[in-house]
C-alpha cells in the first residue's frame, strides 16, 4: 500500500473511532478492544503509522489507543519501543500513563522478562519519571511474571532504585509493588526496607506504603 493510499484509510477510519473513543470516561476496555482490532486486521507498518496519527489528537482516550498499538509492535519495531518512551512518557493524562505501563508490560512479555531486562535497567535510569514507572507499575506484581518469579530479590533491587524520587507518583508505584511482593516474599522485602534511612521524608512516604497492610 502507498503511503497516500494508507493515508487515505487512516483518515478514514479515524473520525468514527475518535467520536465512539471520545464518549468513553471510565476505564480502558473500550479501547484496547478497539486498539486489538486495529492491531489484528493490519500490518505492523500500518499499526505504527495508524498510531502516529491517532497519538497527534487532543482527545486522551485516542492517544490512549495510539500506545496500546505501540506496546503491540514494540518487540518488533524499535521505533515503537522509542516513541513509547520519548512520546508517551511526556504526555500530560494520567490516564495515557496507565496504557504506557501496560504496553511496556506487552513488550517485556512478547520478547522475555529475562531478555528485556536491559531495557528494564535502562528504562527504569531515564531522566523522566513516567518513563521510570512505566517499568515499576507495569510489571505488577513482578514477582507474578517470568524469571522475576524465581529471582525476586532482584525485582525488589531494581524497584526500591526510586524509592526516594523527587515524584510522587513514581513513590507510590514503588511502594504498591514492593508491597505487593511482600505478600509472598515478606523477609526479601523487610531485608530491604529494614536498611532505608527514615529521616528522609521521601523514604518515609515509600516506606510506608510497603507497610500499609501489616
């Protein structure tokens, strides 16, 4: 397909989807069926393409759509796995937030945990903090997938990195998932904490998370 025949079809479809997309307030069902849809009835280069142009929208539920399509290609397109961390990562709607970490999730999932865990490590030091929780909320409960399954100290280690960071919402990340593996790896977890400095306001808040339902 050309690039204006494929341009053609995008418009096309795009109208009726935004304004089905745009009565959606709660949740994000609607739009991952339709992101599946999407994914299953094109090729990866029209998936990507198709996202760009639905991730340019004002409307947050179609930029929604847009990183859902990006997590379905990213272990194949690398330009996908980018635009998830350099685009999606800046966008300002909690709720796009919530859909980056879920597709950050799809790609450690179609390549391997064990293998994903270079971009894990690299993720998880980028500058951005939405990119940082992309990792921490999307692998819940961590120690639920491969490989961190059998190696939860290493889950635990890699969360607890941002456990003081100057993000509140990347904190509350940190301290969910370190209290969700807590649940069945409760010693792992009390070695870890037991060793944070308290005085820090940043560490208590962490803290006290991880501890919430003892």
């Amino acid at each position: 397909m050309t690039d204006k025949y494929l341009k053609i079809k995008i418009l096309s479809i795009m109208k009726e989807i935004i304004e089905r997309l745009s009565k959606i307030e709660h949740g994000f069902k609607e739009v991952e069926v339709e992101a599946r849809h999407i994914f299953q009835s094109n090729s990866s280069r029209n998936v990507f393409e198709i996202a760009n142009e639905f991730f340019e929208n004002e409307i947050y539920q179609t930029r929604m759509l847009a990183v859902f399509l990006w997590g379905y290609i990213a272990s194949k397109d690398h330009t996908a796995l980018n635009i998830l961390r350099t685009k999606a990562g800046c966008d300002h709607n909690w709720r796009v937030q919530e859909i980056l970490a879920k597709s950050f999730d799809y790609f450690c999932s179609d390549i391997g945990y064990e293998e994903a865990m270079p971009v894990i490590t690299d993720w998880l030091h980028d500058s951005n903090p939405n990119v940082c929780r992309a990792v921490t909320e999307g692998l819940r409960i961590w120690t639920n997938r491969p490989y961190f399954q059998t190696n939860p100290k290493i889950a635990i280690e890699l969360i607890s990195q941002h456990k003081t960071s100057e993000s509140e919402y990347l904190r509350k990340s940190v301290g969910n998932s370190l209290r969700d593996i807590a649940k069945k790896n409760r010693i792992l977890v009390e070695n870890e904490i037991s060793t944070w400095d308290l005085s820090d306001k940043r560490n208590l808040f962490t803290y006290k998370l991880v501890t919430k339902l003892k």
